[in-house]
C-alpha cells in the first residue's frame, strides 16, 4: 500500500501553478466568432418589443438571436421551468434577453448595446414574503404544465411554492403542552456567490448535425440533456467535452453559457462560438447560495431533554428553480441535528420570487440548516446553564438510532469521538478580554452525506502498458479525479500513479457520470474504478497465464508485471500482456458502474421528499476561537480546529486542502460576504463590493482526521469536500456569540451588527 | 482615446498645455484602470507619466521631506527617511494589497481625491503641502488641505503636473498613527480612515492635537473641533468621550456598499479614543528610551 494515504502530487497541478492548463478562456477554433448576451435591466416585467435590426447589421455581426429565434425548448435540474431567453416575462434582473455573435468580442458587445429593448415593469415579488402572499401574482403561471425530471417525481409545488416538505409525526403537540421549556429561535441567512477563480464560459459548433460544446462543466451529461431540451433535438445529438474546470462549488452543475454558444453556433451556420461572462455579469447570474429564514422551537422536559421540535424554513429560490426546490428534503433530514429528540415536525418550502436563481452551492442548504440547529443549541444550553458541549454529548445519537426518516445511523459515536477530539485541541478560552478585544469559543457537531448517484470508469491498457482511464468525471479542481481517483486505480492496478492518465470526460466516449457535486466523486467513480479493474483483472490474468510457467494459477499486479505468487521470480510486463492480448482477441479494457444501494427508510415520514434516505454518512465536529475588536466590530479567528471522519484517507493533504478551503468559504458565508438583494438587484456586484475573505483573514486550521474505513467504499474512503463549509458558519458564529456576550441569529454577522449587540 | 507616453517633465507639460482638459494623467493606474471601464473617465488622451525620471525620490530638503509625486505606495511605507511620519507609512502600507501598493503613487491617490483616500489624512494633519508646475506659469505651491476642494475634485489647473508633497518634520514629544477601519485586513477601501498626530507637554498634557478622518465626508479634512476640545488639556476618559461626541457630530458620512452612516458615527469615537491611547503610549516610549 504505498498510493493509499500517500501526499502524493496532483496529476494537473504544475500545469495549474504554471499557468499552462487549457480552461475554455484559451481554447479556441478556427473561424470561431464571439458572443455575449443582453441581460434584462429589469427586474419584472413584460417585453414590449425587442428591436435587433440596428444590431444586425453593425459591423462583424454574423448572429442576433432572442427567444422569438431560438423556440421555447424548456430545461431544468428538477423542474423544467426555465428558457434561454426570456420570451414574453422578465422575471429576474439579468435574465437573458438576446445574444450576439460577431467576429470581435468588441464588435459583439457594441452590437448588444445596439438592441432595442422596451419592457413594461411590473411589480416585482422581491422577497418572500411578497410571493407568500394569498394574493399575489404567481412567477409563473404555467407552473402545472412545466415537464419534471424522474428526480422531481415526489416534489410538492403549488403557485409560488415550487418545492415543499412536510413532516407531521404524531405527539408533537402534546410533547409541546406537556413542555417543562420550550426554546424557540429565529435565524436567517443571506445569499453567497460561489467566486470561482474562473467564470462561466463555452464553445460550442455544429458538425454534421450534432451541437458539439466544449466547457469546464461539473456535470457534462447534465449540460447535454439540459442542452437537447433547450435545442429541442435527441439527447445524442449533443456532445459535450470537458474542459479543466476553475472552480464550481456547486454552479457550474448547470447550463451557464453553454445554450448561449449553441444558438448563436445553430444560427450562423454552425461556426465555431465562444461565450464567456465578465465577472460582473456571472456574479448577477450564477446560482447562488439561496437566501433563508428558519424558525425552531424545541420542547424540553424537566431533566433538560428534547421531547419535540418544529422547525419551519422558506428559502428563496429567485425567478426558476434549478437545485432550491429539492432543499427542503435535504433540510428535513437534519432538521433534529445528531440528537435525540422526540417527534420533529418540519415544514419547508423553495419559494419563487423576482430575483435571480439560486441554486447549489458547496454544502447545498446544510451550512444554514446546521447553522440554526446548532446555535439553537447553544441557546438551549445557555438557557439550562449547561456547558454548550456537555449538553451536545449528553443528547447525541447513539449508533443504531434513528434519523427522521426511520435511517439508523450505525456509527453515530465517531461524532461524540470528533467531538473530544476538537475540545482536547482546543480547550476553553482562557483571558476572555484583553484591552477592547474580546475572545470567545464555539463548536457544531453533526453528520453530512455523500451524494449516492451513479459513475462509471472504463480503463484500458495501452500498448506500453500505461492504463487509460476514461470517466464522465470531471475534476472540479478538489483533486476527486487527479488525486482520488489516479490514486485508486494505482493501488488496485499496483502501478505507480504516473502510470495513471485520466482523460477529461466526453459524453461521446465516456461512460455516465451524475457530476462532480455532494463529495461523491472520490467514493462514487473510485469505487466504480475498482469494479472496472476486477473485470480487468480477470482478462489481464487470463491471457499472462499462457505467457508463464505451468502452475501459475494465483497472479498479482505488481510494479507494472503480472507475477505469479509462489513460483519464483516469474513475471510478465503489462505491455507484453497488450501484445498478447492483441493478438488473441481479447480487449484488456474493463469497466464499472456503481451507485450507492439506499439503506432502509420509513416511507410516508415525509411528503415531498425528494431524497428518502441519507447515504454514507460522515461525522464532524469544529470549534473555533474568535477574538472580536470592540472598536470597528470585526472578527479575527485565532484558531480553527477540525474533527472530520473521512472512512479513509486516500491523500491527507488533498483532504487538508479541502478543509482549509472550506473553512475559508464558512468564514466569509459567516462574516465578510454580503450579497444583499435591494428591490431584486444585488448591491454587490463586483469582486469589490463582494468581500471573499483574504489570505491574511485565515487561520492556519488545524485537522483532525478520524478515519473509520467504508464498507463500500474505494478502500474506504467516504467524501470529504462539503462538510468544512457545513459547520463552518454554526461554529464561527457560536464563538462570536460567545465572545460578545450576546446571541446572533443572521448571517453574515457584520462588524455593524458586532458593534450595535455592544452597544445594546 | 490616444495614449501618449512621456519621458520627461519638459515632455509631460507640454503634452498637457496642448490638450488641457482633455487629457487624463496615468501613473500607477490603480484608480484610472478601475474608472475606465465605468465610464466615470472618458478623457481624449491618457498621459502616462510613470517613466518620468526624478519624481519618486524621497529626499530631504532643508529640514523638509519632499516626496515626489511618483514614490509608489510601498516606497512610503518602508523609506527610513519617512520615520518621523508613521502615520502616512501606515496608510500607504494599507492601500489596496501589495500589488497595488508596487505600483500605486502618492500623487495618484492625491489627485484622485477619493472621500476614502487612505493617505490623505496623515498629509493633513502633518500640514503637507502639494508642489505643482506648469509649462506658462512655472512653479506653486499650496497646503494640501487647500489642494482638495471636494470629492474627486482639486485645484490642479488641466495644464499643471502635480510634482511632490512637502513635509515639516514634527517636534519632539510627538507621535502620529493612522487607523483604518475595513471588513477584511487588506483588499479594502476605507469604511473610514483616521489620522493623529499628538504632541505632549512635559506634564503629559496636550500640546498640540491634529485629527483628520476620510470616508466620512465628501472629501478627507481636519477635524478642527476636536483639536482644540483636546489642546492643551490632560487626556482624561471624559476628555476623550467629549473629543468623541464632538467628532461624530463634525462628520457627515453616508450609507454605501461599504458601510452605513450609523456604523461609521459607532466606530468614530472608539477609533479617535484607540489613536490617542496609541499615540500616548509611543511618545511615553520614545521618552522613557
């Protein structure tokens, strides 16, 4: 074992460091012509008349294409709810109105600016409590007729309501009138953008018939059915190619600029057609992390326990659906933390309103659930003059409970472990004051999941005995494909990783792949990996024996030779293997397909459950250390200390980058990242006005890796890349809250609202 | 939009004489390139002045410091010969991240008369004055706080070049410090800005007090009441919440993207009540050494 749990390099990054890795910015084809896209300037309201003739016939333009060109092809994640451009309705300021393609990107922009645009403004639903409303206009009025993805098939909708779930158990009245206490918070977040070093961008053309499109997608077969509904044609008709991706976190899982290139490319004749955002225009239109308001109450008996909660939660899912509407499946599951508590009733809706989408963003709806749980919490404990941790450990799962939906949790005590872990690393805050700044201490604890859905691996020796791996699994740029995956198929193949070329996913080529999204890459496509090789292996095996000595019968991959156990030095190189199996009809190529088999559930706990059950879940516990300045009201964080149960590590520094980058985007969600929405329109539109946190705003977070290998997993290994953002924000504002002496409820938590709780 | 690249100050003023107003003077870029794009700048000519020689000296004259207009951001904030002026080194070395700072100048963020200019509070209250000189009418100089006449505006004439600042070194008994206020530690355009400069008396009353805040107003400037709340008396708790109430009501901040005229009028007082214990605390240093 010398590629398992090894810091080795990733395969793709001196390329990345140096400046040398192809994103879609620097590709190009020959004759290939620039668009971009107008955007509505309005945030509700009805097209009057859009007038392209002027645009047309400016200089270099070859394209000028609006919904009346392109027909109303409808695509969605879950609910097909969305065009390409807006047709008769403006929904949301920046949806899309019309594109250009020119030869010059400046000739394509001088074009947009050229069309006439005139819509009438309507009064816009911007929050909601507006779309909530008995009597309010819905976003869409056709919501019934709109078609649904299988994923979609339990999902609750009604008018503005375009995800619901509810959670009604017996006994959670009488739990609450027999109450000794009840504890009831009201906590909201705000929207977060996903800031990826690269924004949206694509290449697309037509050639002999098929939309061929090239972009750094997390999830390229969704880009093709998205595609083929937009386009209206056959789901094959569309190929997409993968590009190195420059970070996703969650909102390159959908079509960004993809449909943008392929209309423009449709329209002049199939030429080659480049669309890439400008940073301004991808903050206004990416699929952010949704804004939320959540309420709990919990009933508690005289001994201090949790006899019942309800927890009721409206999240926003701006002007189309995307991911949101599936969010209140996911709240529901830790709607009770990992505690025992009796019966939860919970009741949570996506809600449409006139602002831009939201939709998946590393962690998707689990920083904020697990922000009101577990500062619920903290509450709790105050209010029983309990220590915040005590209280936790006291009231934890124990294995073999059950979640909400009738799962047992058969390994709940590695969170009790993580839990010990953080606290010895990080014990009490000592001084609590020191001249104006004051220090404080907060933990979360919980469990997260690892996204169940299908991958597939095909891997075949090459001539010179190199293994090719081909998968519809693109790195995000977490290392899932070039340190996990590269690192799996050496071990299993006993090769070193440098013998290990992954190519980047083609839905022509490669197998299904349901993205790079939920950690599930490493656990999902590793595992797949090793079933391919097990098939491999077997044809490897079959043709080396006729190429050694009688008698061997048991064979092992070693150093790139098929060797015969027990019969001396008896080996045979790869190659020589290739050449063999060349020539005897046999294709050394094995594939695998795997998805997560769900555990048992109670059906009918829930309506409008759109994720029934929770699989391999992991355990966590931070804690972290603030110090707050009582002059300005900002937060510093001293120190950041991590519990993560990971099953396995494959690359411990991998799993460190992971967390650190985590932390870092918890930070920021919790204290420097406004994205606030005023009248539909953000106030922060630029890398300017939007504070991402800085190199010298973080902690050197310190990690603890509890490893309890998978049962199912590629040697172990369970996914690791959302949970540091999940409990992040739960733990940063527990320490603030401490520190201050006073309890927050909203993120972010702004040096302003620092200042103003010491001053009342 | 020409561009015109000059290499000399013989170059530079004539370049200027012929466009006048039409032309826009390019340093180190750092507001230009951000103005551009915005439309806030549509000038027929941008002048780049940067490889103009003799303008990024730091140098001592007769007891003064000149800097020259040139001195980029992070030469301000290391240059030993600016020792006596910790507050202007502070702001320099708080502008933007280090890239902006290399390449950023002390008369681009002058002339830009932002209402957050960083170092345009440590010049005033050290009473800088601004050297400027055209091709007709030759040399002049005047007191920086003379030079700003509001937001983004000044009273550089189109034809004129900005040349250096002048600094009078300060007396004995004397420490100055700059505090800037920003969401993150770095990457930040000032929420606010404040600048002091403090000398005390052998009985460790005040001397003389000089307070200048940015972000806070439309343009930077000296807060005159409360120097003198602070002249001349012992630096009590309740001398100090009086100089505060006084400096938040001599301010005028608004709300922005940034922060809201609430938070800066909250943090005013406790930054002013954070410099003068600061500053305290260094001359009582500097004596005891």
């Amino acid at each position: 074992m010398t590629n398992i749990g090894s810091d080795l390099p990733r395969a793709d990054g001196w390329d990345k460091v140096a400046g040398k890795s192809q994103y879609t910015v620097d590709y190009s084809e020959s004759g290939m012509l620039h668009g971009c896209v107008l955007r509505s300037p309005v945030v509700c309201g009805r097209i009057v008349r859009v007038d392209v003739e002027a645009a047309r016939s400016m200089p270099g333009v070859r394209a000028v294409v609006t919904a009346t060109n392109v027909g109303n092809g409808r695509a969605g994640m879950l609910v097909r709810d969305q065009t390409l451009f807006a047709d008769r309705e403006i929904r949301h300021h920046g949806e899309a109105i019309a594109a250009v393609a020119a030869d010059t990107l400046a000739q394509a922009r001088a074009a947009r600016d050229a069309i006439e645009l005139e819509a009438e403004s309507l009064p816009a639903l911007t929050t909601m409590a507006q779309a909530l409303a008995s009597d309010a206009p819905l976003v869409h009025p056709d919501w019934e007729s709109y078609a649904l993805n299988p994923m979609a098939a339990e999902l609750r909708r009604q008018g503005n309501v375009a995800g619901e779930l509810i959670a009604d158990p017996d006994g959670v009245d009488e739990a609450f009138e027999r109450a000794h206490l009840v504890v009831e918070d009201e906590f909201c977040v705000d929207r977060q953008y996903q800031a990826y070093l690269e924004p949206m961008s694509a290449v697309a053309r037509f050639t002999d018939g098929r939309c061929i499109v090239r972009t750094g997608s997390q999830f390229p077969y969704n880009i093709r059915e998205e595609l083929a509904a937009y386009l209206d044609v056959r789901l094959s008709d569309v190929r997409v190619i993968g590009q190195t991706v420059g970070g996703g976190f969650g909102a390159k899982l959908g079509c960004g600029t993809e449909g943008y290139a392929a209309v423009l490319s449709r329209a002049v004749g199939g030429r080659s057609v480049r669309v890439v955002k400008t940073r301004d225009e991808d903050i206004v239109t990416a699929p952010v992390r949704e804004n939320a308001e959540l309420r709990i109450r919990t009933a508690l008996d005289a001994e201090g326990n949790m006899t019942a909660r309800e927890f009721s939660c409206d999240m926003d899912c701006g002007a189309y659906g995307l991911e949101t509407p599936t969010f209140p499946s996911i709240l529901f599951h830790f709607a009770a933390g990992i505690y025992r508590i009796g019966p939860v009733r919970v009741h949570a809706r996506a809600v449409y309103t006139n602002t831009p989408p939201t939709g998946a963003f590393r962690g998707v709806n689990g920083p904020a659930v697990y922000f009101a749980v577990e500062r619920h919490m903290d509450n709790i404990a105050r209010r029983l003059n309990e220590d915040p941790m005590a209280f936790r450990a006291r009231h934890m799962l124990r294995d073999g409970d059950t979640l909400l939906n009738g799962q047992a949790l058969a390994d709940a005590h590695i969170a009790r472990e993580a839990c010990e872990a953080v606290q010895k690393s990080l014990p009490a805050v000592g001084a609590r004051q020191s001249g104006d700044r004051l220090r404080g201490v907060g933990s979360a604890t919980g469990f997260w999941v690892t996204n169940p859905l299908p991958g597939s691996v095909t891997i075949t020796v090459g001539e010179d005995g190199r293994l090719h791996v081909l998968t519809g699994a693109n790195d995000n740029g977490s290392g899932a494909v070039a340190m996990g995956l590269t690192q799996i198929v050496a071990e299993a193949m006993g090769v070193s990783t440098g013998e290990v070329i992954v190519g980047l996913p083609d839905t022509d080529l490669s197998g299904y792949d349901s993205g790079s999204q939920g950690s599930r890459t490493t656990h999902i496509v590793g595992k797949a990996a090793l079933i391919a090789i097990d098939d491999l292996k077997t044809r490897i095996f079959d043709v080396a024996r006729q190429m050694l000595p009688p008698g061997a019968n048991e064979l092992e991959l070693v150093g790139g030779m098929v060797r015969a156990v027990g019969i001396g030095d008896a080996q045979v190189p790869l190659a020589a293997v290739f050449q063999m199996a060349n020539f005897s009809n046999v294709s050394l190529s094995g594939s695998g397909t795997y998805a997560t088999t769900p555990p048992a559930f109670t059906p009918g706990c829930a309506v409008g459950l759109t994720m029934p059950s929770l699989l391999t879940p992991t355990y966590h516990a931070h804690r972290a250390e603030v110090e707050v300045d009582s002059v300005t009201g900002n937060v510093r964080l001293l120190r950041y200390v991590v519990a993560q149960e990971v099953g396995r590590a494959i690359n411990p520094d991998g799993i460190m980058g992971q967390i650190q980058g985590g932390i870092a985007q918890g930070i920021g969600f919790t204290l420097t990242e406004n994205l606030r929405l005023v009248d539909g329109r953000y106030l922060e539109r630029s890398l300017e006005a939007y504070r991402l946190p800085l190199a010298q705003d973080l902690p050197r977070v310190e990690v603890v890796l509890l490893e309890h290998p998978d049962s199912e997993g590629p040697f172990g290994a369970k996914g690791v890349a959302e949970p540091p953002l999940v409990f992040a924000p739960a733990a940063i504002a527990n320490a603030v809250s401490d520190a201050v002496g006073k309890p927050f409820y909203k993120l972010p938590i702004t040096p302003e609202d620092v200042l103003f709780a010491l001053d009342t | 939009m020409d561009f015109i690249r000059t290499t000399s100050m013989e170059h530079t003023l004539s370049v200027l004489e012929a466009y006048g107003s039409a032309a826009t003077l390019l340093a180190g870029g750092t507001d230009v390139f951000a103005q551009l794009p915005r439309g806030e700048l549509t000038p027929g000519v941008l002048v780049h002045i940067m490889p103009v020689p003799g303008l990024s000296s730091v140098v001592l004259e007769g007891g003064a410091i000149s800097i020259g207009a040139l001195a980029s951001h992070r030469r301000i904030a290391v240059d030993g010969a600016l020792g006596g002026f910790g507050s202007l080194r502070q702001a320099a070395a708080q502008i933007g991240g280090w890239q902006t700072q290399a390449v950023g100048t002390i008369g681009g963020n002058v002339c830009n008369a932002s209402p957050a200019a960083d170092l345009l509070p440590p010049l005033l209250i050290h009473d800088a004055r601004v050297a400027l000189v055209s091709a007709s009418r030759g040399e002049r100089s005047l007191p920086v706080s003379d030079f700003v006449k509001g937001r983004h505006a000044t009273a550089r004439e189109a034809d004129e070049l900005v040349t250096s600042f002048l600094l009078e070194p300060p007396g004995t008994h004397t420490a100055d410090i700059y505090l800037k206020v920003g969401r993150r530690s770095a990457m930040e355009v000032a929420i606010l800005g404040l600048a002091l400069r403090l000398t005390l008396d052998d009985r460790g009353r005040v001397a003389q007090a000089r307070v200048a805040t940015c972000a806070a107003s439309p343009c930077p400037m000296r807060i005159t009441a409360v120097e003198e709340i602070l002249q001349g008396e012992e630096l009590s708790a309740d001398l100090i919440a009086e100089a505060g109430q006084s400096l938040r009501s001599s301010l005028s901040p608004i709300d922005d993207v940034r922060g809201s005229a609430a938070y800066r009028l909250a943090v005013a007082p406790r930054l002013l009540a954070r410099a003068i214990e600061q500053t305290k605390v260094q001359i009582m240093l500097a004596n005891s050494g």
